[in-house]
C-alpha cells in the first residue's frame, strides 16, 4: 500500500507510471498492427481503419470520459484513507456503463451521415462504418473495463491494468492476422476481421480485470457481505458526475473536433488521406503512450490532494513532466532522423500509383516532431489540475482551443484553399498553443483550493461545495 503521507520520491512516480506507459503502449501496439495488416490490402483499407476507428472513440468519448473519472475520485478517497468510498465510487462507474451502453448504440446511424457530408467516395463510407458498427457494438466491454481500470490505477495499482492490456494485445493481434486474412474453415473478412478481432482482446482484457477485483488485497480487508459495496450511492454518484460530466465533455468534444480536422483532410482525397493516417499511426507511438503518464499523473495527484498534501502534489506533477520530456525527446529524434524509414513500413501494399502518398507524408512526419514536447506538456498538466478536481478550466481551455482548430481548418480547406501543408502547420500551431494554455493554468495555483474529498470524515463522505476560480 502507497503511504501517501509520506514524500513522493521519483521512484514510487516511475513505478507507478511505468506499467500505464505500457499499457497504452500495447493500445499503440493493437493499433498499428492491426492498421499494417490492412495497409497491405490497399490504401483505402487503411485510411477506413482509422476514419471508422477515431469515429467509434468519438462517440464513446463522452461516457468514456465520465466513467473514466473513478480514477481521481478513487485516488482522492484513497488519499483520505476512506477505502470503503473507493469501492462505492467504482460502483457508480459500473452503473454508469449500463446506462451508457444503450445510448452510444443510438448514436450509430447519425455517423454514416456524417460520412456522406465530409465528401467520403461511397465505398469509403461503405468500409468506414462497417468497421466503425462493430466496434460501437462492442463499446460495453470498454466501458466495463474503463470503471475497473480505474479504480486499479486510483489506489496507484498499476501493474494490474498493465496485465490486462498485455493479454488483451496478445489475443488481438493474432485474431486479427487469423479474421481479416483468413484460414482455412473461415474466410477472409477483411476490416470487419480487424474490428471482431479487435472486440476479442477487448473482452478478454476486460474478464481479467473483473476476476482481479475481488482478489485484490485492499478489496478483501475492506469489504463483506454487510459492506453493500455496490449499490447506487447517490452523493457518490453525484460527485462522479460532478467532476466526470466536464471532463466526459471536455473529452467528446475535443476528440470529434479532431475527427473534424481528419475528415477535411481526407477531403483532400485518397493520397492525402493515406499520407495524414500514415503520420498518425506514427503520432501515436508518442501520444498513446503519454496518455498513461496522464493517467499515472491524475491518480498521484488525486492521492496527494485526498491527502491535504499540496505540495507533494506539485512534485508528483513536475517529476512526470521530466519523465515525459525524456520519451518525447527520444520521439523527436526518431521523427526527423527516420521519416523514411518509418513511412516505408505503410507502403508494402501500395500500388505504383499509390507511391505519390509517400513525400507528402514524410514532410508531415518530420513536421509533426515540431508539437511533441507541446502535446507532453498539455498531457502532464491536464492530467494533474484534472486529479485535482480542476476539470471545468481544463475543460474550456481544451474546448476553446479546439474549436478554433476545428473552424480555422474549416475556412483554409473549404473557404481558402491552402494546400495540405499549411493546413498541418496550423494545427501543429494549435498544439503549442494548448501546452502553453495548461502550464498557464497550472501556475495560478487556483486548482489547490478544489475540494473532492472531506478530510474530516472517514466513513461515508458527504458533498462538499466545490470552489471553480
């Protein structure tokens, strides 16, 4: 158990946050193998994979991302060693994920629309969203695992979730290779291969972490069977949503933004289109990645804050900064010095005709080594002022930003004209700009005065008014 009262020394924060870079890593794994396999069915499977993809994420986002915020709740409860409450609040996740499964399926329909609209050649629409249906289709399993997973990383039990995603990465990969290319006794399905492959470690992961819950040891020494653990608390539920809705939001709206961005690109058409999923694929080797610092750095924080322990907070949040800026500078290097390298690896299933993809996407490449250090910033600091409660300023400094991302890129393409290029210089512009935005936020210091969690109970915990500055 992690003596949140005691200094946060830079080995307890790499030991936590190591088995979550891990984790997304095997996510950035499951992604770009899977992209790859349809890469060598052609560009326009590729460029489906994650048109439909990045779709189903959109539409998911904002259960996901209110479900998700059992971490810092959890993290705050276990701080204020009210153990009991961390049971509770991963129970109000659990319900929530009921509730949300039904109405992501309801949102199905409306994304074939929104296919059509952004200019996609019919059989584009027609890949995209049979790939995009059965991963929404499959949305109950991550929302089931996303409740549990928080509650590991919100008493700082990382390895657990690390477990999870490992075998999860284990059984996709291969029922990818077997569905979409086939074997004998099942025919090649191609993309909808991927995304029933991609459903089977989904599942598998997420049946792990149901079977590690009641084995884990704080579990056992804190409940029974008078302990009703997981039922619907309303003050519990409440705080989850309280705190969750901005950041659910924050999360729908800047991700369908980005989706945004991604469909006028592939306005551009087919070349255009290979060349931005080909860079993202690479994108995701450094972003992905982070997310799990972003998650270590919430619960850290969160447990510093249940604590009253403010300062040791700050620390927890610097002291992931260095470990961010360390892989992004790898990242960096790896960007300008191997483009080449790296954008051949996607070409394998190109026609001769399809070679014209390659430049544009090594240029992109290299230019998107200009935003890393940025988007690590903005990961560390969102992460830590979302642990701590700020999830309302985080919520419009993110928002804000990316609607001027979305309606700057709307007026170069469809207004304007500009080129590719300086379409994606602008949005690397738009990078920069959010790190900034969080470390500003960061500096005011009005995200210490937040209260979750009221340190003068040890049981039940009641709502307390929460302070947004």
């Amino acid at each position: 158990m992690i003596d949140v009262q005691k200094p946060v020394s830079f080995k307890t924060i790499f030991i936590i946050a190591l088995p979550m870079v891990v984790s997304q890593g095997t996510e950035t794994v499951m992604m770009f193998t899977d992209r790859f396999f349809l890469s060598l069915l052609g560009k326009q499977f590729i460029t489906a994979s994650m048109s439909g993809g990045l779709s189903s994420f959109v539409f998911s986002s904002f259960f996901l991302g209110v479900i998700g915020y059992v971490n810092a709740l959890v993290a705050q409860y276990y701080g204020a060693k009210q153990f009991k409450n961390c049971f509770k609040a991963t129970a109000q996740a659990l319900w929530l994920s009921l509730f949300c499964y039904p109405l992501s399926l309801v949102l199905i329909p409306a994304v074939h629309w929104f296919f059509v609209w952004a200019g996609h050649s019919p059989g584009q629409v027609a890949l995209e969203f049979s790939y995009f249906r059965i991963l929404m289709a499959g949305s109950f399993f991550v929302f089931i695992r996303t409740a549990l997973s928080g509650y590991f990383i919100g008493i700082g039990k990382t390895p657990v979730v690390m477990a999870s995603n490992i075998l999860g990465m284990i059984i996709n990969i291969p029922l990818n290779y077997i569905f979409i290319f086939g074997i004998p006794g099942l025919p090649a399905m191609g993309i909808e291969g991927a995304a029933f492959g991609t459903l089977g470690g989904s599942l598998v992961s997420c049946l792990f972490l149901v079977i590690a819950l009641p084995l884990d040891k704080l579990y056992r020494n804190h409940t029974n069977r008078r302990n009703r653990w997981w039922g619907i608390n309303g003050s519990i539920l409440k705080k989850l949503l309280s705190f969750g809705i901005p950041a659910g939001g924050e999360l729908f709206v800047n991700v369908f933004l980005f989706n945004f961005f991604v469909q006028l690109m592939f306005s551009y058409g087919e070349d255009v289109a290979a060349a931005v999923v080909i860079t993202f694929n690479y994108d995701m080797l450094a972003f992905i990645p982070l997310l799990g610092l972003s998650y270590a750095v919430t619960a850290l924080t969160g447990q510093q804050m249940g604590a009253g322990n403010i300062q040791g907070a700050k620390k927890v949040i610097l002291s992931v900064l260095k470990l961010t800026y360390v892989y992004a500078s790898i990242m960096v290097l790896l960007f300008v010095l191997g483009a080449d390298l790296l954008v051949s690896v996607f070409s394998m299933g190109f026609s001769a005709d399809d070679q014209a993809v390659l430049p544009l996407a090594r240029i992109m490449l290299r230019l998107a080594a200009i935003y890393l250090l940025a988007d690590g910033t903005q990961i560390v600091f969102g992460g830590g002022l979302r642990g701590a409660g700020d999830t309302r300023w985080v919520m419009y400094i993110s928002v804000g930003l990316h609607v001027m991302m979305a309606l700057g890129t709307y007026v170069m393409i469809k207004i304007l004209h500009i080129q590719p290029i300086g379409v994606w210089l602008y949005f690397i512009g738009f990078v920069l700009s959010l790190g900034v935005s969080m470390f500003l936020r960061y500096k005011t210091n009005r995200w210490q005065k937040i209260k979750m969690v009221n340190h003068e109970e040890s049981g039940e915990s009641e709502i307390i008014e929460e302070t947004y500055l």
